[in-house]
C-alpha cells in the first residue's frame, strides 16, 4: 500500500475521520499528516489541506473541521470538471475549487440532521429539507464522482498507480408482512373479510378464501421464486425481518413464534444474512433488544445487521441505541419518501457521532431505491421505476461504488398491485450480477 503525506496546519477527530475514509477506505491509500510546513519542502509530492504550497494537490480549508458542536452553515455550492460541489472557494490558486474534505465529513456525518428541521409524519429527516434534494443532486452518488475524479488527478500529479474500485450489487430484502391471508389469526381473518365486504371488494374476498382453501398461493410468498432467482444469478441476499410482538398500525407480520413464521425465518437464514428489521415502537423499553433475541433465538444466528422499518432514523439517538445492542453494520440510510442518496454515496462508511466528536463501531450502508417508495411516494410505473434505479446504478458503476437496493417479498409476489415487478426485477439482477461476475473474472486474470 502506497503512503502518502498530507499537510495540514492543525488536526481533528474530523479531519482523521474524512481522510481515513477518502484515502484509506476508498483509495486504498496509507497516509501520514505532518503539521509543519517545513517537513514538506524537500517532499516531491504531497496532499496539502489548507494552503496551497510547491509540490502539493493543494484542498482549501473552508473550517468546518476545526469546529466543535453542530453550528447553522450553508455550504457554497460550485462545480468541478461537470461535478457540482459544495463548499466550494472563488480562490484558484488550489488544485481543487472545492473543499473536498469538508464536503466529504459533511455528508457522511450527516451534519444537516443535527439541525433542527420540520419532522416528517413519521418522525423522519425529511429528503426535502436535505443540500441534495434542494439542489436537484439526491440521485447522483455526488461523493463517489469527487472521489473518482479525484483519483484520477491525484494519480496523473503523483505518479502513484492507484486502483480504481469495482462496482458491487447487493441486494436485499425487508420482510415487514410475509404473508397477504395465511396465518394471521381467526381475528384478524373476520376483520380482514369485513373490510373487503363494507368496500365491495369482492375480488379480495374470493382471493383470501382461495388462499385460506389452499387453492391458491400466497400472493405475498414470493420466498422459493426469490431462493432460485439468487442460485441461478451467483448473489447472497442480505434479509431484514420484521419480528414485532404485537401487531400495530405499522407492524403486520405475523408473530416471529409462529410455525409458519418460524419457517420462514429458518429457511431465509440458509440462504443468505439475516438481519432485525425493528418495529415501528422498538425504541421504547428496550423493545429493540427483546425483538434482536428472539430473532436470533429463531434462526438460530448471532445478528449484528439492522435496517429502520419505515426509514425511521432519529439521530444520534438510533445509532446510539443501535450500538447498545451490539449492532455494528445498519442498512437505513436512505429515505422512506425519496429515491436517492442520502449521505451522497454508495458505498459504506463508519457513524461519527458529532455530539461526543467521535467516530464509532457503527458501520453504515447506505441504500438509494426502495420499490414501496417508487410505487406509493414517487408514482412511478415498473419501467419508470427500473429507468430510474437503472439510471442511478450507471453512476455507482462509472465510479466504481456500491449498489444497495430494498426489495419486499410482496412486490415481487403475485399480486396484481404489483403486476410486472417480479419480471423486471429479475431482469436488473441478471444484469448487475454479470457485470459484477466480468468484474471479479477481469481482477483474477490480472
């Protein structure tokens, strides 16, 4: 691993934070940062943060990094080589226009939520108070094309080979109802009839006793057609299944004690990760830590992978809690409204806890495509929905990232909400997986 010298006048739990994340993570790039200026006048080459000095890939300081707590700012937005930026200088005496390492801390931090804002029905950050929804940036990985680009000069100005990253898919799956009719109790049956018939829906009725008669599947049991689909096409699935003890407006799954339910937590952790999908109450009397046990318990696996039900994230306190119940990697940020990228990135990065200044344990995979949102919140038709998450993937493949999507076991069943969902989902994945597959056979014979 090629190390590298940066520059920078002082030094910060951020500072770190960002270039461990740059220049490690991403970069494959071993650094040292050395705070006298005269340490660099007998260097060929180095990274200087904050001035711009001979021999350098100079980075202006816009400041952000030597502050402490959350304080109001509102970026400079600019662009470099057809990239928008954000606090960007009117300075050109820098090799960047843009401080890219503020940038950076900023968005993977996720600095804005720490601001007060207007809460979504849910209790959510909304999309719409976020830098890249407002500036029409939330489905470009605006983070991944810096890095690229910057890559790509730091290589010509240094003359250090460094690899570009490849693209990876991953694909996984909430498991909030894995069931329409089946299994849901006699109560929760009559109800179900009662509705249909005060709505007149009588193609429901004839569904549910089809379904309820074993004469028809499940229209939601999509889990064998999902097992052969991830055989044939060479991927493992990452699930997220909601275990809720009681049932609530937004908790509908049926009772992780349940046989049926049992069976299908047991089959879905042989065939790929098995993460807690937490309900919609979880973060009340240690409700989080009740439901991670008995999953566990059921699949007989150690869980340490979470995914928000309903995107609720409330920061810091999720991640807190998260990390109090000995979960290391979360697949929540994203946003239940908007397609997107809500931390500008596809790729992974460590929670860092502005509040105490710290980084943590808490790794971070950020999702940008939920089918539900595409379907309720944006209105978008099967081929509008794949255009866009189609359109998204290009960019995480053209920078070498990451791409997370979120699937449920009822849209990619029979029902006919969700009529041409299963095809073209099987279409992207046999897509993603090949050029995934091109990818790692291109490095082998390397």
């Amino acid at each position: 691993m090629e190390t590298i010298v940066v520059y920078s006048a002082g030094n910060s739990n951020r500072l770190k934070y960002a270039l461990d994340w740059l220049l490690k993570e991403r970069l494959q790039l071993s650094y040292i940062i050395v705070q006298d200026e005269k340490e660099t006048s007998d260097l060929p080459f180095f990274i200087s943060y904050g001035k711009a000095l001979p021999n350098s890939f100079s980075i202006p300081d816009s400041g952000l990094l030597w502050q402490n707590g959350i304080q109001k700012c509102d970026p400079k937005t600019g662009s470099w080589q057809d990239i928008p930026t954000i606090f960007s200088i009117d300075n050109n005496e820098y090799t960047l226009p843009f401080d890219l390492v503020s940038a950076i801390f900023y968005l993977l931090s996720r600095y804005e939520e720490y601001i007060p804002f207007t809460p979504d029905k849910h209790g959510r950050y909304p999309a719409t108070s976020s830098i890249l929804y407002k500036k029409g940036w939330l489905q470009r990985p605006i983070i991944n094309e810096w890095v690229s680009a910057f890559r790509k000069q730091l290589q010509t100005l240094s003359g250090i080979n460094i690899q570009s990253t490849q693209f990876l898919y991953q694909p996984t799956y909430d498991i909030d109802m894995a069931y329409s009719h089946l299994h849901k109790g006699v109560g929760r049956i009559v109800g179900a009839y009662i509705r249909a018939l005060l709505r007149g829906d009588v193609k429901q009725i004839s569904e549910r006793t089809q379904v309820l008669k074993n004469k028809q599947k499940d229209p939601f049991d999509s889990f064998r057609w999902l097992r052969q689909l991830h055989k044939e096409y060479g991927c493992k699935p990452i699930y997220f299944i909601l275990s809720a003890f009681r049932t609530t407006a937004y908790d509908k799954n049926i009772h992780p004690n349940h046989p049926a339910m049992m069976r299908v937590i047991k089959n879905l952790a042989k065939e790929g990760a098995i993460g807690i999908h937490p309900s919609y109450f979880s973060g009340q009397h240690d409700t989080l830590g009740k439901e991670k046990k008995m999953l566990e318990h059921v699949s007989s696996r150690t869980t340490h992978i979470s995914r928000q039900h309903y995107i609720r994230i409330k920061t810091p306190e999720t991640w807190r809690l998260l990390l109090k119940n000995e979960i290391t990697e979360d697949y929540s940020m994203g946003y239940g409204a908007h397609l997107g990228f809500r931390a500008g990135t596809g790729n992974s990065f460590f929670w860092y806890d502005l509040e105490k200044e710290t980084v943590t344990a808490l790794r971070i995979h950020p999702f940008c495509f939920m089918d539900t949102t595409a379907h309720y919140e944006g209105k978008l038709s099967v081929s509008e929905a794949f255009a866009r998450l189609e359109e998204m993937s290009k960019r995480l493949e053209q920078t070498g990232s990451t791409l997370i999507t979120v699937f449920h076991n009822f849209t990619l069943g029979t029902g006919n909400e969700w009529k041409g969902w299963r095809q073209a989902y099987e279409n992207f994945m046999q897509e993603k997986m090949q050029i995934d597959q091109l990818q790692h056979d291109t490095v082998a014979s390397i």
